[in-house]
C-alpha cells in the first residue's frame, strides 16, 4: 500500500477481509470470492507458479490446489496480515512474505509463470505504480501472464463507495489513489510505466461485478452461477465495477 496515503493501514484488524470472504455480509463475501474466481479464470492451466502481490491475509491463494499450483508465494508490506497469512494458510508449498515498499519486491526470490494483482493499483500513486509494474515484470517469465482488477470509475463503483464508507468500519475515502475505467485502463498504464507495449503486452480487458454479487442475498449459489454465465474474455460490457485485465511478458 502506498506510503503516501493518509490511510493508516495498520489500523485494519488482522484477517480482517478474509474473515468476510469466509462469513462476513452475504454481498461482500459474494465480492471477494467471484473476484477470485474471475481472476482464476485468467490464468492459463500452462501456470504453475504463482506470485500475489498485496496478498493482505492470504485468502486468495489459500483457495488455490497445489495441484495446479506447485509454487504459490503471497506478499504485502503489512506484516501483521502476512503473519495471519502464515499461521493460517501456510504451507510446504505456499508462503507469505513480507515487503517494506514495492521497490523492494525485486528482493522476492524465483520468478513466476503468474503474478496477480487484485484491487492493489488504486491504493499507490503514479510513481508506485511504476516501480511496481518495473518489478514486477523482472519477477514475471517470459510469456508468463500478470491479472490485476481495479475499480471501475465508469460504473456504479462510486456510490458503492460511498455507502461501504458510511456503513464498514473501514473507509475506502483515503484509499484509492489512483482511479481507473474500462475506457482508460490501457492508456493510463502505458502512460503511468514504459514496460506496458514493450515488455508487457494487454491481451484482453473486461469487466466483472456487473450485477452477481448483489443477488447473494437471494443465493450464493445462484449468484455464482450468474457471475459464470458468460466467459468473461467475451464479455465486453463496460459498466461492470470490476476492471479486470490479462497482461502476458513478450520480452
């Protein structure tokens, strides 16, 4: 998280999120698990090594098999969430690490066939971004692909804000830093870091979130199966609240 925000990040209990993904609100817990599904879905079976970045309480991988993923390695820069990480969901062959800044996630050893960024960018500056994406591109193999999703402005994300603000315990009002589009995502990366065209080349965007997580309620299992009615590297409807974008390394 960026080390110019006002959010005092420490502040947020430990396992705070991974406590919703597992029982929390029902539209909440929906959000988080179909978001990690959807980015699963990204991830070619050719991956199986796999580097999380902005891990926080290792909920994510801790829903990965070992199976498909052999190496499976999170990092954040809260140590008190990487801790959590450990004693709950690690393992021989997954491990959380913590990372003062971004500059330093080039001390991370190995590279990786897949590097994950999920909600991470919006919570660093123009400069963080870069240093990340600089990094992160020296961690990723050759032909290996980077996911990451981030808010999207041009949907109904930023009432969705402003209630989660005035009804969670924790406000996302200082947070977001750095806000994106479905519209905007590409021009904005290429003009924020050079490895974007050069050493990393977009292969599709698309948007999730449009409408599933807000019929849990109702279902979980209905609201999974309406957020997986569609391929989601078909689907092109730009007004979902999630961007979610597949990078691949050529060089």
């Amino acid at each position: 998280m960026s080390e110019n925000s006002d959010f005092n990040y420490d502040a947020i209990p430990e396992g705070y999120y991974d406590r919703i993904a597992r029982g929390g609100n029902s539209v909440r817990r929906a959000w988080h698990l179909q978001k990690f599904e959807r980015v699963l879905d990204c991830i070619p079976d050719s991956c199986k090594s796999i580097l999380d970045v902005g891990c926080f309480a290792g909920t994510f991988l801790s829903e990965l098999s070992p199976v498909r993923f052999p190496v499976q390695v999170g990092v954040d820069v809260l140590p008190k969430q990487v801790e959590y990480a450990n004693a709950h969901y690690g393992s021989e062959f997954r491990k959380f690490v913590y990372v003062p800044s971004v500059a330093e996630l080039g001390e991370v050893p190995g590279s990786f066939d897949c590097i994950t960024l999920i909600e991470v960018i919006e919570h660093l500056t123009v400069n963080e971004i870069r240093t990340l994406l600089e990094r992160l591109c020296d961690k990723l193999n050759v032909g290996g692909k980077l996911v990451l999703s981030t808010p999207n402005y041009t949907s109904s994300w930023p009432v969705l804000e402003v209630l989660v603000n005035h009804l969670s315990t924790v406000s996302y009002e200082e947070q977001h830093l750095t806000k994106f589009n479905y519209f905007n995502v590409e021009k904005r990366l290429r003009e924020i870091s050079p490895v974007i065209g050069k050493r990393l080349r977009v292969d599709f965007k698309t948007t999730t979130h449009f409408v599933s997580p807000f019929i849990a309620p109702l279902s979980l299992e209905l609201s999974r199966s309406v957020s997986r009615l569609y391929p989601h590297n078909k689907w092109h409807f730009p007004f979902g609240n999630l961007v979610l974008v597949r990078l691949e390394r050529i060089s």
